[in-house]
C-alpha cells in the first residue's frame, strides 16, 4: 500500500488502507499484514482477462511492457500462512508477503505456460500503458477499478518491485517453507 504506482480509482483505495495502517501503528495496536496479491480465483482463473470466466482459448490481451511480474495465491494458500502467522513472534508488527517463487510470472511468463497447456498459439493483443490509462479513464466506474488494479501490477509492477526490508516484512514460503503451496502451473491444469 506504501509504495504502489496506482492511478485513480485504485489509488484512492490503497491510501486509504496506508492510512488505516498508519492508524493502526500510531495507536500501538499490535498487527500483522497479510500481503495475499492477486487471488487466483479472481486473476488466474482467466489469465486476468477482464470479463473472462476462464482462461482464453483463442485471443489473449496482453497489458503493458510484458516485463512486470505479479504474484498469484491460491485462496486457501493464502489461509494457511496466515492462520500460521497469527502467533508467530517473527511477524509481529510486520508484514507477511505471501509471494511463493513459483508463482510469480509476468504477463508473458504466464501466456506461454497456458499455451503450452492447452498446446496452442493465442492470438495476442498488446494494450500499451497509454491505451489502459484511456481505457481506465473512458470505461464505466465499476470496470475501471479494476483495469486500474492491472494497470498497477502489469505495468507498474506494484505486486514486485521491491525488496522485502526485514526490518518490516517476511515472506512467507520463506518463514513457512514446509507449507506446500499451489503453483501457477498446478492450479493452472483444473482448466486444461
């Protein structure tokens, strides 16, 4: 939330939750963020395709430079680390960013995977920066959260470019490395 490159309507939305971080800290209450990233669920599922129900068969929107990587988690992934979080004293007062190496893949990384699978070439449509800033500037209020959620990750690479500071966060397959978590690839094959 501290160091996103969201423009708006996702901008608005991470303030506010740095804000209610702030908050939190100044009041000494103690805590532990859980930094879950994209849901699978909702962004894996369909190749983060917006409006798409499961990964593409055919033609597949690419956002930004390809070269951004983001971060999926299975949802229940997501409940065991932090479930193994709550009494953890290495956690305290930090946050817990649950960014496993198998499961961070840029745009690229991922539609290569998924044609793999499915043994097929997609077609591929480039959305330059330019053109998802129009778009999230032209399409109806309760689609532009999210191309501007896109935006950030695809483009920005808000999800990771930066290095965690021990004096503030863990990463969780790290801290937890006995947790067998779900792999893109694996959570992938449910829809071959």
């Amino acid at each position: 939330m501290d160091r996103h490159h969201a423009v708006e309507p996702a901008k608005s939305m991470y303030e506010t939750k740095a804000q209610i971080r702030r908050a939190v800290e100044a009041a000494g209450i103690p805590y532990t963020y859980i930094i879950c990233n994209f849901f699978a669920a909702y962004f894996l599922a369909n190749l983060s395709q917006p409006d798409a129900t499961s990964p593409p068969r055919d033609k597949v929107v690419i956002f930004g430079d390809v070269t951004a990587k983001v971060v999926f988690n299975k949802e229940e992934d997501i409940g065991t680390y932090s479930i193994r979080a709550v009494d953890d004293p290495r956690t305290l007062n930090k946050s817990l960013y649950i960014s496993p190496p198998s499961n961070i893949y840029s745009m690229n990384e991922l539609v290569d995977l998924w044609e793999k699978k499915i043994r097929k070439t997609l077609e591929k449509v480039y959305i330059n920066e330019d053109q998802l800033l129009k778009d999230i500037q032209d399409t109806a209020q309760s689609r532009n959260l999210l191309l501007a959620i896109l935006h950030s990750a695809y483009v920005k690479g808000g999800l990771t470019n930066f290095e965690i500071d021990p004096s503030f966060g863990v990463e969780a397959s790290e801290l937890y490395p006995d947790v067998n978590y779900t792999t893109v690839d694996e959570y992938l094959n449910q829809f071959v």
